[in-house]
C-alpha cells in the first residue's frame, strides 16, 4: 500500500444477510439443530446492523439541517428510520428511500 492510497475500513455495509445452511441429505444423532443456529446467527446479524446504523446515523442529528442536507440526508427520514423493526435493515431502507427521494426529483 503506497501513502497515496488511502486507508480503507472493513466494509460493512458489504456483509449480507446469513444465509441457511444447506439441507443434509442424512442426520447424524449427534448434529447440532441447524435451523436454530442459523435463527440465532440472523438475530445477532439483525443486532449489529441496528447497532452500526445508531453508531452512524444518530449522533448525525446534533448536526444542523443544512449540514445533514449536504450529506444528502434528512432528520426526519434518520429518525424514521431508526423506528423501523429489527428485522428491517434501517441503512438499507434509508438509502433506498434516498434514491427513491432523488429519483422523484429527477421527474
């Protein structure tokens, strides 16, 4: 890495969701209960993707509208969603009301 690059973080935002595990074709009488593994990993997934988006997003509403509007975000639309359900991705879903928001204004 050159001093010219610039330092990257690990992407988060790239981490899908858990997918299940693959159906085996035998059971073992010792296998672990693979559908409650995968129910767990997806709630701990949920969890940290909800505790990222407050890391992020909310200390963005100390910051004064016209700031918020040059990062092309909205206090109403972060607020909105930080509402949302746990089960409901709150980054993915502003983003996608951003661009429905951009889109809209295109017309």
């Amino acid at each position: 890495m050159s001093q010219y690059e610039p330092l990257r973080q690990p992407n988060s935002v790239a981490e899908k969701r858990p997918i299940p595990p693959p159906k085996p074709d035998f059971f073992m009488p010792a296998m672990p209960p693979l559908g409650l593994i995968h129910k767990l990993e997806t709630k701990w997934w949920e969890y940290r993707r909800r505790r990222q988006f407050r890391q992020r997003f909310m200390p963005l509403l100390a910051k004064d509208d016209h700031m918020l509007e040059d990062m092309n975000h909205r206090r109403d639309d972060i607020l909105w969603a930080s509402r949302l359900p746990l089960k409901e991705d709150a980054e993915q879903t502003l983003e996608n009301r951003r661009a429905s928001r951009k889109a809209a204004q295109r017309r």
